[in-house]
C-alpha cells in the first residue's frame, strides 16, 4: 500500500539548467489526508516567469500554481493549513501578503514569513509553500 502520493515530479536538471543539479523531486505530495506543497514562485508550470521585478504579481503567479496543485491532490485552498512565505525584501512584505490575503481570504491559515538574503534564482522575489488537508469525506 503506498503511504503517499507525488505529484508534478520533476527533476532539477530540466528546472535550473544554469545550475548543476540532478535532484528527483515533486510540486506536491499528499500523504494520506495531509498535503504539502513545495514552494511556489512566481514562475509558472512551463518555466516562464511572470513577474519580473514585481513582487505582487510573482505572488499572484505562486498562488495560482498552489490553486492548481491542491486541486490536483485532491484538496483545495479552502484547505490550507499553514503557509510559509518567503520575500527578499522586507518591503515586498505589503505586496505579497496583499496578494495571498486575496487567495486566503476566510481561511485563516496559520503563517510563518521570513525575510530571506536570496532564493533558488536570483529573479524570484518570493516563494510560498503550504500545508493542507484533506477533508474525510474527501478523502
């Protein structure tokens, strides 16, 4: 019986070509009623950054692949948990929350934000991963 499910496997190569990486790695995985999504930026299923330079709008980008990626487990925003949120500047901390706020108005997720030197590309201005759940009768 499998203990989890992995969804969106991908490999780093294909991800960050400019990197020498050659990580096996999912977008998501559900693990029984619980499922965890790995930080999304403000890139989109493709690779294309959308973006550049605007933090809100890298927001908005993330929050539509953590939409997608939920759905695809089997659970949706309405589900979430706990969000972990990343920026690069303390002032994109407005434009960011603003955005997710509009994804997760009346959920009341808890939230963990950090102020971070840089992430994986230098052009990402913030990430997001979250944790969410599965109802029973969803299951």
């Amino acid at each position: 019986m499998a203990t989890h499910t992995r969804i969106r496997m991908f490999n780093t190569k294909e991800t960050y070509p400019n990197q020498t990486l050659d990580n096996d790695l999912c977008q998501a995985v559900r693990a029984g009623n619980t499922v965890y999504v790995r930080g999304q930026v403000g890139t989109d299923f493709e690779g294309n950054l959308i973006g550049l330079g605007d933090p809100a709008a890298q927001a908005e980008q993330a929050m539509k692949n953590v939409k997608q990626l939920l759905e695809e487990a089997g659970s949706d925003l309405s589900h979430i948990v706990k969000t972990t949120t990343f920026i690069t500047d303390p002032r994109f901390r407005e434009p960011v929350y603003r955005e997710v706020g509009k994804w997760l108005k009346g959920v009341y997720p808890i939230s963990t934000g950090l102020v971070v030197a840089g992430l994986a590309q230098p052009e990402w201005l913030m990430e997001i991963d979250v944790i969410a759940v599965i109802p029973d009768d969803q299951a």
